[in-house]
C-alpha cells in the first residue's frame, strides 16, 4: 500500500495542466459535448464570458486526477462533490488541489475528508469541493 | 403600492414546481469496451500518459481490482445509448428548455446554461462489458437574482446501476439557466 501522511492539513501533491482547446477538444470527443460555449470564442462572449471556456466536467474529472493518484489503485472514491464558480478560459493553467481535513474509522475502513479545489493561474478558484476516500 | 413592473418574477412555473420527483428519463449504454475507458483516460490525463490502470490489462489484473476498471467519473452514454441515437441540434445551438422539454412541460426559454455543481456517492466500479442503466429525476428548481439577471437552478439526480443491479453511482446535478 502506497504510503501517505494522514494528519489534517496534509497537502495533496498537485495535478497541474495548461489548459485550452488541445484539453477540450479531446475531453468533447469522449463526452459528446459539442457545446459552442467550449469552442467557439463568439458562442462564449455572447454567454457573458470572454471567450470559449473550458467544460465544468473536465474540472470533476481533474479533481477525479488528483484523489486517484493520491490514494492509489487501493484506495476508494466514497462521495465528491464540487461547484462550478468561474469558468476556464483559455490559455490558464488550472491547478487541482486537495487538503486532508478528518479522518476517521467507519465500519471496519478508515475515511478521509478531503477539502478539494481546481484554480487558474494560482489566483481563480474554479471548482471547490469535498471528497470523502477509504483507505 | 404593488405595480406589475415590481410584482415578483419567476421563471419557475406551477407546471414545473409539479413536475419536481418526476421521472426525465431512463438509457442504457452500450456495453462498455476497453477502448472506451482508454481514450476517456488519455482525455483527461492529456498530455500525460493516463495510470495503467485504465489501459494495461496485465498490471489491471494485478491490482484489487483484478482487472481495467473505468475512471469514476467516465461516461458510458456518450455519442450513442442502446435506447437509440438522438437527435441533436444541426444549428449548434442547445435546448435551454432541455429539462422540461424531457418532461413534456413547457420551459422556461431561457438562452444560456452552466454547469452550477455536481455531487456523487459512488458504489461499484465500471469495468469493461458493463452494461449501465441511467434512471435520472428532477429533483428541484430554486431560483435567485444573480450577476447576469434572474438565474434558474435545476436539479437533476440520476442513479446508474451495472447489469447485477449494483449502485454504480447516485448523482445530483445543479444547473444554472439564465
């Protein structure tokens, strides 16, 4: 079993990616979201924003990235959760991060709860959740 | 002294607040192949090379898993179900009524929509030749003023389960229309 700290606080090690189209348009074409919002910079402006931006669910599935790798083939998603706050323009870098905030023993598992978030360029946070693991 | 231009709005009509409970719909997937979890992985792991896990069956069989297993969230019912193909937009554009529409009851014909929140427990893991059955409800609308106007929050909730009856995932989706 993968060694990791488990004391509140503990900083997950961060999942990072530059993000735009090359990201979107391969996370479209497994999804089947053709959204002109995700690709077309008009579609986007003209939803208030400014540009394309990437999808909400790329940023589930980043935060999916970061649990994954910290708790190993081993360890089990019990619950997620997150927001959806500010939209991913291109050219940011997006950075999905998580912090232990309790564990405890449950029926024989023990759980972590994690505080989980994805920001852009270190100053937008776009996604803000939770996720509760078994180890 | 109320006028009609202060009288409160809303989008949500009596015929949607009785909607709420009901059944939008049910699909079930394709069975799924190892071919699909392979490219959702390269997908999100992109440019990185996505954990063995998703697409080497010799170190897949080594794990607690005993074999590939999908990335939790990945999509089974992308591009096509085994309900049928649907039929989408040849405008390019997207049905803000889409939730009703799936009711029969008329929407609200609000122009944009964004993804508000997601939350999931998750139960089994998918695994190559799942079949997966979605059965998803409405399950509230809120509303309030926001930013860009008076916002609609729907959510759906949908529950997957595998071809044994097994809970794959309950999930509730809130998304924002304005």
């Amino acid at each position: 079993m993968a060694q990791r700290t488990l004391d509140v606080g503990t900083e997950l090690p961060v999942f990072t990616r530059a993000t735009g189209l090359a990201n979107w348009n391969r996370y479209a074409a497994v999804n089947s979201e053709f959204v002109p919002i995700h690709m077309d910079d008009e579609a986007g402006k003209a939803a208030g924003m400014g540009g394309a931006f990437g999808m909400g669910n790329l940023q589930w599935s980043y935060l999916h990235a970061l649990v994954r790798s910290w708790i190993g083939d081993e360890g089990r998603i019990v619950n997620f959760s997150c927001q959806f706050r500010s939209p991913n323009v291109k050219g940011q870098t997006v950075e999905a991060h998580g912090k232990v905030v309790g564990v405890r023993d449950e029926g024989g598992e023990k759980l972590v709860d994690l505080e989980i978030w994805t920001i852009a360029n270190g100053e937008t946070v776009l996604a803000p959740g939770k996720a509760t693991v078994a180890l | 002294m109320t006028t009609e231009t202060d009288a409160p709005k809303t989008n949500i009509s009596p015929e949607m607040k009785a909607a709420v409970g009901r059944e939008i719909g049910r699909k079930v997937s394709f069975p799924i192949s190892e071919s699909d979890i392979r490219r959702w992985a390269i997908a999100i792991y992109y440019p990185q090379e996505p954990p063995r896990l998703f697409w080497d069956a010799e170190y897949a069989k080594g794990t607690v898993h005993g074999g590939i297993v999908a990335p939790e969230e990945f999509n089974p019912f992308a591009w096509m179900t085994a309900n049928g193909f649907e039929r989408t937009s040849t405008t390019g554009t997207v049905d803000g009524d889409y939730l009703e529409s799936s009711l029969g009851i008329k929407g609200p014909g609000l122009k944009f929509m964004l993804n508000g929140s997601l939350e999931t427990d998750y139960g089994v893991r998918m695994r190559p030749g799942d079949v997966i059955t979605s059965v998803m409800r409405l399950h509230s609308y809120t509303e309030r003023e926001g930013r860009l106007g008076l916002m609609l929050f729907g959510t759906t909730e949908d529950t997957w389960t595998n071809q044994k009856g097994e809970l794959v995932k309950k999930s509730r989706n809130m998304v924002i229309r304005y």
